[in-house]
C-alpha cells in the first residue's frame, strides 16, 4: 500500500504494559494483539500520519 500502512500507524492501535512487564501491543477495533508491523485491510492512520501522508501527495 504505502510506507506507513501498518497497525503501528493506526488509530486503533494501543500499547498496554501492565505491572512492569513487556508491553503488549493490541487493536482496540479487532480485539487482539498484533505487533507494530503488521498489515491489516481496516488500517486507519492517525491524523499525525494523515497529515504526512497528505504532504507527501502534495509534493509529487
């Protein structure tokens, strides 16, 4: 898709860490773990990601 496709990016996206152990990465939307590069179809970028995107487009 692009470089900045991945749940990492995502405004569903959320890094829980509980209790001083490792953090653990979760889709808020799905209901799952996932890891920061992974790829999914419901990708939405966070508006800060929006915004790059969209100055990257204006630039071509």
């Amino acid at each position: 898709m692009n470089r900045y496709h991945c749940c990492a990016t995502c405004k569903w996206y959320e890094v829980r860490k509980e209790n001083n152990k490792k953090p653990s990465f979760h889709c808020v939307r799905l209901g799952y773990q996932t890891e920061p590069h992974y790829v999914f179809h419901c990708w939405n970028p966070k508006e800060n990601v929006q915004k790059k995107m969209n100055k990257q487009r204006e630039e071509r």
